[in-house]
C-alpha cells in the first residue's frame, strides 16, 4: 500500500523554522486535498451519505420489541411460508388475513391485533375467493372486516409491483400485513446474467427492506420439493436455491409426514417453532395442537394403547410395531414410560395388555410384585 506522504506533515510554524519559508504555497493545497479525502463521507449510488454508527452508541440506543402480528408464529419483515402443492398453505393464510383484518383470533385460538390487511390472490379469482372467504368466517358471519384487502393481479416485483405495495402501506393508517400467494407470480423474471441464486435473492430482497421499512409483516407464499429422504431438514425442501430463504427474516414451513402436519419456524428475531398442526375441512381452518413432539409422543401412546385394547393376548414389543407401524425402538422405549405410568400392564416377560383387560397368568409368567421386580423385568426386555 502507498504511503501517505502527508501523514506526517509538518505545521507551517514549524516549516518556516526549518527553513521553508514558502512551505504553504508549495505543499498546502496537496495537503488541503488528502485532509479533504480522509474526512469524506462514504455514499451510495445514488449520491446519498451512508449512515455509519459505532458500538459505543448502539449499546445507548433502545429500540422497541418486535411486533409480533401472529404472536408466536409470524413477526414483523418478510416470512417465507413454503409447502407442499394442495396442503392448505392459501386456506392458511387467508384465515390468518381475516383475522388480522378483524382483530380476531386464528390456529385455534391465537388472538391478533386488528390491522389493514392486503392480500394477493394471484391464482384466485373473485368468485373463489369469495367462496373460500366465506367457508371461513361461515354462513352466520354478520359483516366481513373491511379492513381485508384483496387483489387477484398485481403486477410482478420488476414491473411495479414492490413500489404497488409501497403506495398501499403509506395510504393505510394502520398497516400491519400483506401476503403474496405466490412467489411464482410475483417475482421477477430472471436476467439472462443472473444466476439463480441472484434470482432468488432479489424476489425476496425488495419485500424484506419494504417489511423492515415501515415495521410490517410481508408473507409471501412459495412450494416446497419432494424430500429427498424422511429425515431430511424441512427447510431444505424450499423450493428453489439458499437466496430465498437467506433473504427472508423467517422461514415457516407446513410439512406433512406420517405421523400428521407440522409447521416449522425459523428466523432471526423468532423463537423456532416446532408445533403440530390439524386442518378441519369443515371449517377449512388449521389449529395448533401444541409441542410436535409431544403431541406425537401422545399420538403413538394412543396407537399402542388401541393395539392392546383391540388384541386377544397379550402382546410383544415387535407385535405392537407390526400392527401400529412403528419402529420397535420406539415401541420399546414408550413401553417403558407406560409402563411406569400404569398406561400398559406386563402380562410376562417382554409381554404387553391394556390395563382393562383380565389375563389369567401362565405358570411361566414371571410375576412382579414390587417396583424391584418391575426394574428387573424391564431390564431383562433389553435383551429381546
């Protein structure tokens, strides 16, 4: 790196009585210029200062907390929710627009503050919007909320389409959401020298600095791709590259395996969700049920329990797996916990009842009288 020649510059008192009398006239403007450089201001593009704090002051500053619109699932900036085609991501958030719009509650019985609502259908059409709107709310729904704005076009992010969204948030006095259903018809068409991630970015990028602009929350609809395999990360079956979801705040999947919905959440200002989830078609709403974990732990219990009950004998571990379809180790380690609960009774040894039925104990079955007995029991399972 070149040296600065003025760096150590001399004062002109200083040079005088050195011997350079004429020190200003040779070397002041030089210096004047470098000093000129160094105390210039970084700007962008557009000619406009770049605003450049230090820790010292963000440490003072305080901001407000973050505002949730769904509390505990969708936060103020830009969500992507992503699922599979035919899931019921569009009923999902059209329950989640009414009530926002309505300040009323959704997944059950989440309460939301009221707010403008702008939702954009852009694979519906009135008459189905309409139709899906009232599914919703009912036959007996006395008003629906005005609050609720619609469109079924809107032009795409590169024709208008942010600056569209711009002009709706500043003309609502109280705008708290707006969702895209979907991406597909809202982002840009890729440059032929963009890359697909660059692509994927930028569909994303102009709504999360719109969202983070006016403190906002802006969902934009998307699908996810086939799994590559039952353990695979649900985040990374959003379809498309890592731009989508690295432009997002959050990323909130709805996935459906074998053992029911879950809706997955993460992001940078939320706490990760992990909740299960159940769709009554009657009401087309969806309804948190609570902890995916627990609620499947709860969920296989009532499996095992129904295989017992439906049986004639008392039945093993790989029996139980058999008839509910679900692996043995599993099995054996909820047998476990039932067994400690009084859930499941221990007919013999490495064998299983329901706690209703009367088994006649074989001359063989090895008796537990005592918790010492019951410890030794289960111990002796391990081996099987």
């Amino acid at each position: 790196m070149r040296a600065d020649p003025f760096a150590n510059e001399m004062s002109e008192l200083d040079a005088a009585e050195a011997g350079f009398p004429d020190w200003h006239e040779r070397f002041g403007p030089a210096v004047a210029e470098s000093a000129g450089r160094r105390s210039r201001q970084p700007s962008s593009k557009d000619g406009k200062p770049i605003e450049i704090g230090n820790a010292a002051e963000l440490r003072r500053m305080i901001f407000p907390p973050i505002r949730y619109v769904v509390p505990g699932y969708i936060a103020e900036g830009c969500t992507l929710l992503a699922g599979r085609p035919k899931l019921g991501k569009s009923w999902l958030m059209l329950e989640v627009g009414l009530a926002v719009a309505s300040g009323g509650i959704c997944l059950g019985n989440t309460a939301c503050d009221q707010g403008d609502v702008l939702y954009l259908a852009l694979e519906d059409n009135r008459r189905r919007l309409q139709n899906r709107i009232d599914k919703v709310l009912g036959a007996f729904a006395e008003e629906w909320p005005a609050a609720m704005h619609y469109a079924t076009e809107w032009p795409r992010a590169g024709d208008g389409g942010i600056e569209a969204i711009r002009d709706w948030i500043i003309a609502k006095e109280n705008p708290r959401l707006v969702i895209v259903d979907v991406l597909a018809m809202f982002k840009p068409v890729r440059g032929s020298s963009e890359s697909l991630y660059e692509a994927d970015y930028a569909a994303i990028k102009g709504l999360q600095t719109l969202a983070g602009e006016f403190g906002v929350a802006i969902v934009v609809v998307h699908h996810t791709r086939k799994s590559n395999g039952a353990d695979a990360d649900p985040f990374e079956k959003v379809s498309g590259t890592l731009g989508l979801s690295g432009a997002a705040d959050t990323t909130v999947i709805l996935d459906r395996d074998g053992s029911g919905a879950t809706l997955y959440g993460r992001g940078r200002d939320i706490e990760e969700i992990e909740a299960a989830v159940t769709f009554d078609k009657a009401s087309c709403r969806w309804s948190i049920l609570g902890e995916a974990a627990e609620v499947r732990r709860t969920d296989e219990r009532s499996l095992i329990l129904n295989a017992l009950k439906e049986a004639a004998e008392p039945m093993s571990s790989g029996e139980i797996a058999d008839a509910t379809r679900m692996p043995n180790a599993n099995v054996r380690q909820l047998l476990v916990s039932m067994m400690r609960s009084g859930e499941v009774a221990k007919a013999s040894r490495g064998r299983y009842l329901h706690p209703d039925h009367n088994h006649t104990p074989h001359h063989n079955d090895h008796k537990i009288t005592n918790g010492a007995d019951y410890l030794a029991a289960r111990d002796g399972d391990e081996d099987e």
